[in-house]
C-alpha cells in the first residue's frame, strides 16, 4: 500500500487489485491501469461521482492538511463498490503507481514519467502461523523506521481497554429501559382512569365486557404500533447523524439493521402497553357502573 494523499477527506490508497478481490461492485469493474480508481459506497454517494467522472486529489491524508492539488494528473472512476459497512466505503483504491508517479510529476513541465518504483506505507502480509508471524515481527522490528505490527493483537488490546467503557454503557441502558417501561406502564395506567367513565356508560348502554375490552385493546395496540415506528423513525435519523461523524474515523454503521434485541424490547413494551389495560378493565368491570 501506498498513502499520502486524499480526495476531500477520502484517503486514496495505492494498492493491488488483490487487496479488492473478494468485494462487489455496485457499478463498473476493478482498476486496470494508472489513475483508474475504485471508489467506496460513501465516497460515492456523498461527492455525486460516478463512472466515468474525474477529479484531482490532493497532498495529505484530509483536507484538514491543506496539501497541493495534483493538477496534472486526474483520477478516473471506473467503479464503485457496494456497500459494506465498514471502512472500504470511505476509501478510494488506485493502482500503487497511481500514487507514486502523482508525486513524481515535472514541476517544470507538468509532464509525468511511468514510475516503477517508490515508498511503501505498509505491506500486508499473511503467514501461516502465529510462529511465522512472531519470527517475521521479531525480524523486521530490529531495523530502524519498519514497524511490524500483529492487527489481531492491537485489536485485543483496543477491545481489553473498552471492555469497562461497554459494561457501563450497557448498565446506562439497562436503567433507562427500566425506566422508560415504568414511564410506560405509569402513562397507559393513567390513561386508562381517564376512559373509566366511558367504560361505565358503554356498560350502562349494554355493551358486554368482551367488546369493551376488545376496543381498548385494539386502541392501545394501535398508539402502541404508531409510536414504535414513529421512535424507529427518529432513532435511525439518529444513527444517521453520528454515522456522518463516526464514518469519519472509519467506523461505518449500519443503520439500517434491525438487532433481535430490538424486536424483543418492542415485543416487551407492546406487552407492557397491553397488559394495564386489560387488568383495570377487568378491575373496573367488578364495580358497579352506578355507584362508581
């Protein structure tokens, strides 16, 4: 791999079409020569680019940088990945020599020369051991300015140090579920009472107790229903609004998921919603419609 430059915050990255083997395309084909680029789902979508349309990048890893603008030497898209929710939407992949012979050009003449050779950023490798892998480690980490580096076991390390930060996190959402549902089982209650006196006249008018409690049901079933989708709804514009800023940093979520402990909390508050319901109808059918 070769790093160094981007396009408006989207790290280009000089690669072989080997590192893009295994992925889809939503439109066009991999890269075959210099300057032909594969972009990201998000790089796509988020700069209008599609098959067929240039631009130039510029020096840096972000625009924060302020790098020079490689006037010379345009990028082509000639495809564009599906989307896969990880850091492969927010990249741009061009041929490694892309990059070298971009900061390569003539300054004098704008021209650029077909360039072989330049700076590595990093190489990926893939042993067939944890043996080989410490042996290679071992070896290249003795020579001054290479860093050989295990992902799985940086990976460890992050995930050890956010272990405390998670439990916590899941603690919060214990407590506020908790209390959202005691929220909601306080407010159906209270709504409830409310209706009592129209519970007392459909009963003075004839109206048997299964009807009466069929109606209820059905109503509260309905707030119910209209308030989880309205409560998706928001929460997915949400997600939408951190997934512009975490996406940033390479963590890419997908919002559009729909977890099995989501469906069981929704299942939990349906219930919830329903079961005050018919215990207070029931309570209310005992007394005397008159006196009460």
């Amino acid at each position: 791999m070769a790093m160094g430059d981007n396009y408006k915050n989207h790290k280009i990255i000089g690669t072989s079409i080997e590192f893009l083997k295994d992925k889809k395309y939503e439109k066009g084909f991999e890269f075959s020569s210099r300057f032909e680029v594969v972009l990201g789902y998000n790089v796509s979508k988020n700069n209008k680019l599609d098959i067929g349309d240039t631009f130039f990048s510029s020096h840096g890893i972000s625009e924060s940088d302020q790098g020079h603008i490689h006037e010379v030497s345009p990028y082509k898209v000639v495809g564009i990945l599906e989307k896969t929710n990880t850091a492969y939407d927010n990249a741009i992949f061009t041929p490694i020599e892309s990059i070298w012979e971009s900061h390569k050009v003539h300054e004098e003449t704008g021209e650029s020369e077909l360039h072989e050779e330049g700076d590595l950023t990093a190489i990926i490798l893939k042993t067939k051991s944890m043996a080989y892998q410490n042996i290679i480690s071992s070896e290249y980490n003795k020579i001054a300015g290479i860093q050989a580096i295990n992902p799985t076991t940086v990976i460890r390390e992050v995930l050890n140090n956010i272990d405390l930060t998670k439990q916590i996190v899941y603690v919060l959402c214990v407590i506020i579920f908790i209390m959202s549902i005691l929220i909601i089982y306080i407010i159906t209650i209270l709504n409830i009472y409310d209706t009592r006196k129209d519970i007392h006249l459909m009963r003075l008018l004839g109206i048997s107790m299964k009807k009466i409690m069929t109606i209820f049901i059905i109503q509260n079933t309905i707030i119910t229903l209209v308030s989880i989708i309205f409560s998706g709804i928001f929460s997915r514009l949400l997600l939408l609004a951190i997934n512009g800023f975490t996406s940033s940093m390479g963590i890419v979520l997908n919002i559009f998921k729909i977890y099995n402990i989501e469906v069981l909390i929704l299942f939990i508050i349906l219930i919830i919603c329903l079961l005050p319901t018919i215990i207070i109808n029931i309570k209310l059918f005992r007394k005397d419609p008159i006196l009460d």
